[in-house]
C-alpha cells in the first residue's frame, strides 16, 4: 500500500518557518511551568537491552522520574511491535516506534492486519539506520550474496524485523531467518566467525536498525571486525515506492570506523503514547527531553537529533493535545 508524504505539522499549529525558527534552545534549562505533576506511575516500553531505545529510554525515565517527583519505570522489549501492543492494550504509557511500524499499525495493515491500533504522538526523535553487518572476513560483498544464508533479522515482534522482512523482499532474497535480539545476534555472528565459514553454527549476517552507534555493534570492531553490506539500491526502491516515513541515507565512516560511507534506509523514531495519557505525563515527558537535551546527550548522542522543527512531523498519528500545547506554548 502507497501512502502520501509524510507531511509537516507546523502549519497545522500555526507556527510557520519564521515562529518555529525561534522555538526555545533545548537543553538549555530544567524548565518552569504550572503543570501538575503526574498522579500514578509510568511505564515506558523501550526496546532491546543495550540498544538505543534502551539506552536513551533509561536515561529519559531517569529525567523524567527526577523532574517530576513520580516514578516513570523503564521496560526492555523486543522493540517497535511489541511497544505498539503494549500501548494499544494499556499495559504501558509511552513508547519508541519505528515510523513505519507505527503507521501500519495506525492504518491496520502487514503485521497488524486483525486490526488498527490507536495511540498519539509526542514527538519525531530521531532516525534509526538499517545496518546490513556481515564479519570483515566475510565473503558477502553484496545485499544479494545473503541468499541462502542464516541471518537475524530481529526479534518476532520487532521493527527491525518488519523493515528487515520488508527489504528482503524488496529485493527478492531468500535467507535462512533468525529471529534473534541484538545482543544474542552480535554473540550469533562472532560465534561463526570465530569457527570458520564452514561451521554450522551462528549466523552468517545480521540486520538490525538502530540509531548511531549501536554499541553492541560498534565493539565488534575490537574482537573480529565488520563491514556494513550496501543496501544503497533497494532501500532507494522502498523510500520511491512505499513512503512510512522512510529516507535514503548513509551510514559515515566515523561511526563505526569504516573505510567509507554506506548507502542505507533511514527510518525516523517515534515517541508515542497511549490513548488517554493524563496530559501531565505527556507535557512532563516531553518538556523533560527539551528542557534536559545536554542531560540525555550525555547518555546517548542520538538525544541530539531532537528539534522542535521536525519533532511536530507525525502526521497521520495525532499529537496528544499537552504535546500540541507544549509545542504552541513553547515558541517566541
């Protein structure tokens, strides 16, 4: 199913270029304000240990539980799906998505086809990159060299499951799947590398999408090495095609250590929330990641990528309305 571009809020909330040019500076103040502290607990679905959902969703929680003076409980998941699920059956407040999961959840298609999901947003945060990892000895040079071989492709009910199952076919690449977490991934591809092409066990590569670095890949480096697999062609294919927020992109060579840049998918992140979300956990939650943005770049650089100029773009998924009002509100 095509969908129309992703389109920009801003003129729904009546910014305009030159009002959302002169939002406040992030990061630069704890923040003053007459909203209520929330009333109970928070849960926030993360995603895999060690990753960036993870990690930047920790040190959010963290923030958030120590500006508000109310627990906000970090959850590990295996990622977008299973967040989505988590928030449609109220059994978690908030969530990280990936931008295509989240659509095909608010629209009832692929994986959510028994039936649409609803939820808002709080923000676009940042854009996960699609990583094709093979070990540096590896003799996959090409996206289509992954036919007929064992590769991860993230857990059930993950989005890096979804866009890894969306590229394959795209390409039309038939391998021997592996549903595997990051970290049991990462294990999966040293293991085989370690024994030798000829070894039955591991994995021959990994897919995974993450934001820059994803640590468990980046110290791969440091024991057998890898290089990341150009998908530049097919993920061209699948941004023309089918638009769910995605964007071809590279990978640069400085984040990993590579020779050069790698052509790859870029998919944009999602911080969503449940349907009826006090509106003092959503304002809270999303004045803490601006007003605190040095704090959370301390614990991920991804906490960078947040701008209150694209963070508004998550359209066709509602803003909840304290997150349209802290947008309207925080602007000269």
């Amino acid at each position: 199913m095509d969908r129309p571009r992703l389109l920009n809020r801003r003129s729904v909330l009546g910014l305009g270029a030159a009002a959302a040019g002169s939002l406040i500076v992030p990061g630069c103040s704890r923040g003053k304000s007459d909203e209520p502290a929330p009333g109970e607990p928070a849960k926030f679905a993360t995603g895999n240990l060690h990753g960036v959902y993870a990690t930047y969703g920790a040190g959010l929680a963290k923030l958030v539980t120590e500006v508000t003076g109310v627990s906000m409980q970090p959850v590990i998941t295996q990622g977008s799906v299973e967040n989505l699920q988590l928030l449609a059956g109220q059994k978690a407040d908030i969530a990280f998505s990936l931008s295509d999961s989240a659509l095909d959840a608010y629209e009832g298609v692929e994986t959510f086809k028994s039936g649409a999901l609803r939820f808002t947003a709080l923000a676009r945060t940042y854009d996960n990159y699609v990583h094709v990892v093979v070990p540096t000895a590896s003799l996959i040079n090409e996206f289509s060299d992954l036919e007929g071989k064992v590769v991860s492709v993230g857990p059930k009910y993950s989005g890096t499951k979804v866009v890894a199952d969306r590229i394959l076919a795209s390409a039309g690449l038939s391998v021997k799947k592996a549903m595997y977490t990051l970290d049991q991934a990462v294990a999966a591809l040293k293991d085989k590398a370690e024994r030798g092409a000829a070894s039955k066990e591991g994995i021959d590569a990994l897919i995974w999408s993450g934001g820059l670095p994803t640590e468990p890949i980046k110290a791969l480096q440091a024991t057998i090495g890898f290089r990341l697999v150009d998908i530049g062609a097919v993920a061209e294919k699948i941004a023309l095609k089918r638009f769910g927020g995605y964007v071809l992109s590279s990978i640069p060579p400085s984040v990993y250590s590579l020779a050069s840049s790698v052509p790859t998918l870029a998919v944009p992140n999602y911080l969503l929330a449940r349907r009826g979300l006090s509106d003092s956990w959503a304002w809270w939650t999303l004045n803490t990641m601006f007003r605190r943005q040095n704090d959370l770049m301390a614990v991920h650089p991804e906490a960078g990528s947040l701008d209150a100029r694209s963070a508004i773009a998550t359209m066709p998924i509602p803003l909840h309305p304290a997150a349209e009002r802290w947008y309207k509100t925080n602007h000269i």
